[in-house]
C-alpha cells in the first residue's frame, strides 16, 4: 500500500513561501500527524506564507478538514499565513458546505496567490 506523504518545496524564486503538496486522499490518520510535524519544520524556515497545493486532492473527509484547520491555526499562532491553489470543484463545494472556503484564501493557481501575496 503506498502511503501519502507530503512535502514541501520552497520555489527558487520566491524563498518567502513553502508549497505544501496534498494528495489524492485526504483522510487525516497518521497523515495528520506528518502535517503538522511538516508545517512546524516550515515555521522554523524564513517563510511567511504556506500555500497548500490541492491539485491533485479526490477525496477530503472532515479529518483532513480538521488537519487543515489545525495546520492555519498553527501557522496563524506563528504569524503565516496559509493559502491554497487549485482547488478541484468538488472540494471546493466541500469546503462551501463547511462554509471553510469563506475562512481559507483560495487562489485559482499559483500566479494568482502569489500576486495576492505581500512579501
């Protein structure tokens, strides 16, 4: 069984900013954990925002909800900001219902968050 794991990227030309790449599924569980160790490591870098890539994201149940939410707050403790790009419309009517999508900054893609962004 191939298991998710995230990671992120800090882009050669934006040192700013980490992206954080989601998979297929997400379903909270041990990935939860690795999330959060993930987004503590970023906290340590020089960074000011984290965009959350769901590009590829077929499946989001309310514990990848919660790892989401608990992610911002964390981030939001530390003075980040977190943003996400790509949002499959089927997740984005998810994040609707849940009424997140009014706390989240959703961007169409990256050019458009990062134009969004203050460095």
């Amino acid at each position: 069984m191939e298991q998710n794991i995230y990671e992120y990227t800090i882009p050669e030309n934006y040192q700013y900013l980490a992206v954080i790449k989601l998979s297929e599924n997400v379903i909270g569980g041990s990935e939860a954990l690795h999330f959060s160790n993930l987004i503590r490591e970023v906290i340590k870098k020089n960074i000011k925002y984290v965009i959350i890539d769901m590009y590829d994201v077929k499946i989001l149940n309310s514990s990848g909800l919660g790892m989401l939410v608990g992610g911002m707050s964390t981030l939001k403790k530390n003075n980040l900001d977190m943003v996400f790009i790509n949002v499959p419309e089927k997740i984005y009517s998810i994040l609707e219902m849940t009424h997140l999508n009014e706390i989240f900054n959703i961007f169409s893609n990256f050019d458009e968050a990062i134009a969004n962004l203050k460095q």
